[in-house]
C-alpha cells in the first residue's frame, strides 16, 4: 500500500485495491422558507435571509443498476442568498476571527468556547470576538469519504490559515488503487472539506488521513473503511469518522465486524432527516446526533443549546441493545437506540467551510448536518487522549459518565424525529443520546 502526503502541497494517487461507476445524483431540494441569520452588517446584500439547502448528494439514493445500497450525505448548506451559494473568496481577518464580520456561524474557537474545549472562554462565546482555539490530538484520524475532492489540500490550508490553525498534516489516500472521479453534484467535495476541516479543527495535533471511496456505493466506502481502519492502526490508533450512512437494511450485521480492528474508534453521523441511518446504528460505531446552538440575535451571545428539528436518531430495526445501553434499556428497550451523543447541527447555527467546488464555485460555505458533528465529535474524542481499544469501550466510558455535568450538557428542550414525535428529556432521549460534549474528560 502506498499514500501519497501533503503538508501545505499538492495532490497524486495512491494504490490500494475494485472499481465502480459514478451514480448521477438527483436534482436538489431547495426549502425556500426564509430564516434570519442574526446578522448586524455583514458584506452581502440580502444579507439578514437565506434559506436552507439539501444537496443532491444528501437525499435519498436509490440502488443502483446492480442492486447496490447508495450512501449519502449528512450536509446542510445555509444559501446566503437567492443569487449565490457561497459567500465568495472572503478576507483573511486577524487570526481566529471568521472570513466575514458580523455572522454569528460558528468558528473553531466560538465551539471551543461552547463546548468548554478552552481553559478560558470568551464571555458570551461570540464567533466574532473568541479567539481561543481547541488545542491537543494526536496520532491519527481518518475520514471516508466517496469520490475526488482535488482541493482538500489547499482548501484545508486556506481554512488553517483563516482560523489560525495549526499547519495540518494531511494524507490522501485512493481506496482502490487509482483516483476516483469528482461528484458532478458537488456535496461529496464539499463534504470532503467539511469533514477534513472540522476535525482538524478540533484536533489539530492529529495526523489526518482523507480516503476517497470510488463512488458512493456501500461496498466502495467499506471498502476504504477496511483501508482507513489499516493506516489508523498503523499510526498508534485513533478514529474513523464516517459522514455518510443510508437507511437501514436487513443484513446490516454482517457488516458490523467492519468496525473492530482493534485500537481504532468508529464515529458516524446519525442522520439528518429522522429515523435511523446504517452504519449509525452499529453497535460498534458512535451515533454522532444533531443539536442547535441558539445565540442572542442583537449580541451574538450564547444562549443555549437545544435538539436540532431535523437530526436523526430512534430504535434500530436490525441490531440489538448493546450492553453500554443497558442504563438506558428502559428508553431503548431491545433494540439499538441512536444517537449516542451530540453535537451542533443545525444549518442555521452551521460552521464555515471552504472549499473550491466545481459545482457551486470556490468561497466560504455555512454547513451544518449530523457530518458537521461526526467529525467534530472524532476531534474531540482524539483530543481527550482516551485512544481506546475498541468503539464499545469508548461508548462504555461515555455512558458511564452521562449525567457527569461537567462531561456531558443534558439537552432538556426540544423535539425531532419521524412526524416531530421524540421529545428532549433529562438523560438519555432519542433526539441527543447522552447529550453533547462538555469538556475532554468522559470521553
């Protein structure tokens, strides 16, 4: 096996073993219900309205020709307005500060202050005023992800620089042994960015791996599963982070041994659009869920942290409780519930990503989803240095220490799920499993 890595450089290939066509994605749904983004005097015109994108790359997928299970995204893009999808190339403003004034989406270092990543917090954790970023990782954390993003590299760069990050260690890695073509769609580049982006932001001591699946089916992203799982392994142990998943089916547990090479943590996002995603749902991988970050709208304060409507999560059809649930059977009962715990995901409270999409032009992105938290939650877990041997003993240590205040934020308010029929509650609900991260210990 060979890789090819870049530190601040470009791109080649990489040889590894299979092939597949690209499946051509649906038209996107457009919501066109406007939402005000709290916005005091940004740079645009429309500047206080947007609306809500679901990528192509993020809807149902139908099999393909052959019979094969399609994955999708986890991604949600706030449009700024009716004319553009990205905000354009921006300004590199002084270090930590987003690309532009005024909008309360989140930075590094505003979800550090959040999340209490940082020994001191900004007052209020105010995107526009905290500085402090995360810090720490180690060892690795590799992202799998379908398709070619050929600017992962730069873009991450442009992204460190931004946000005075540290200078990211990236390796790409081609799963089957050549580069795969690019989504025509342009959400799996944007995912690709995201996903590189967030977790080196909030581990950004971590070694990163990005393996690039042929196309979006099932056997090619498991395929370079088995290929991220090798090299986080190799590199002392660590995460991989998957923020994909499609619905569930009846002989998903055959594929559950996927997910135990030992030393490495299995992180998934659990879903944007309700009920339960598959690989989500194995008991061998964190269901990362969504939640919502309510700010002032005049100061940009944080107020408080809620569910996220839209955020997935329930009862698997297929996999069992697993006994880390057992404290919790009396909301799961036999079954498998998701998520485990959470992390922002609403596309109103999103985070900024940059990437040069050939789809929807280069610039700066609002990006929410559960992919948003599935990486998000695989830095964390990297920086709070556990390095378990295995995701059921991580999720054993998160459950453990569920009602541990300062380890977990219990979210009380709010509701999701299929018909917005799942409540928020004290402990563990099927909206926000445990909760969402406080601090690094517990995890």
């Amino acid at each position: 096996m060979k890789a090819i890595t870049w530190l601040l450089a470009s791109a080649a290939a990489v040889m590894l073993p299979s092939s597949s066509s690209i499946v051509s994605a649906q038209p996107a749904l457009v919501r066109d219900d406007p939402i005000t983004s709290g916005v005091p005097g940004p740079p645009i015109s429309d500047r206080a309205r947007g609306h809500v994108m679901i990528p192509p790359s993020s809807l149902p997928q139908p099999r393909d020709a052959n019979g094969n299970i399609m994955a999708r995204t986890h991604l949600r893009l706030l449009v700024p307005s009716s004319t553009q999808l990205s905000f354009g190339p921006g300004a590199v403003q002084p270090a930590e500060l987003p690309p532009f004034s005024g909008y309360f989406f989140e930075t590094p270092a505003s979800l550090a202050c959040v999340y209490d990543l940082v020994a001191v917090k900004t007052q209020g954790c105010n995107p526009n005023v905290a500085t402090a970023n995360p810090t720490g990782g180690s060892r690795a954390i590799a992202v799998v992800d379908a398709f070619d993003d050929p600017t992962a590299v730069s873009d991450l760069n442009t992204f460190s620089v931004q946000f005075g990050l540290p200078q990211p260690y990236l390796t790409v890695v081609y799963a089957n042994g050549s580069q795969p073509g690019i989504d025509p769609t342009g959400g799996w580049e944007i995912e690709e960015a995201l996903d590189t982006q967030w977790a080196h932001a909030m581990a950004p001591g971590a070694k990163l791996f990005l393996v690039e699946a042929a196309d979006n089916t099932l056997g090619n992203l498991f395929n370079a599963v088995r290929v991220a799982s090798s090299l986080v392994a190799a590199a002392g142990g660590g995460e991989v982070s998957m923020s994909w998943g499609a619905g569930e089916f009846n002989s998903e547990t055959a594929l559950d041994p996927t997910f135990t090479t030992s030393g490495v943590v299995y992180i998934a996002a659990a879903g944007d659009s309700g009920g339960v995603d598959y690989p989500s749902a194995s008991p061998n991988v964190i269901s990362a869920g969504g939640t919502s970050i309510s700010r002032n709208a005049k100061t940009g304060d944080f107020i408080s942290e809620n569910t996220w409507q839209d955020a997935a999560g329930g009862l698997s059809q297929y996999e069992t409780r697993p006994a880390f649930q057992n404290v919790v059977k009396k909301i799961v009962g036999s079954a498998r519930g998701t998520p485990d715990f959470s992390f922002d995901a609403n596309p109103t409270s999103g985070v900024w990503v940059f990437n040069s999409n050939p789809t929807f032009g280069t610039g700066w992105f609002v990006v929410g989803g559960t992919s948003v938290s599935a990486q998000a939650l695989a830095g964390i877990i990297n920086a709070a240095n556990g390095f378990r041997a295995s995701t059921q003993a991580e999720l054993q240590e998160i459950y453990t220490n569920m009602t541990h205040v300062k380890k977990f934020r219990d979210i009380t308010y709010g509701d999701c799920g299929a018909n917005i029929s799942v409540f928020a509650a004290s402990g563990y609900d099927l909206c926000t499993g445990v909760g969402s991260d406080q601090g690094l210990t517990g995890k």
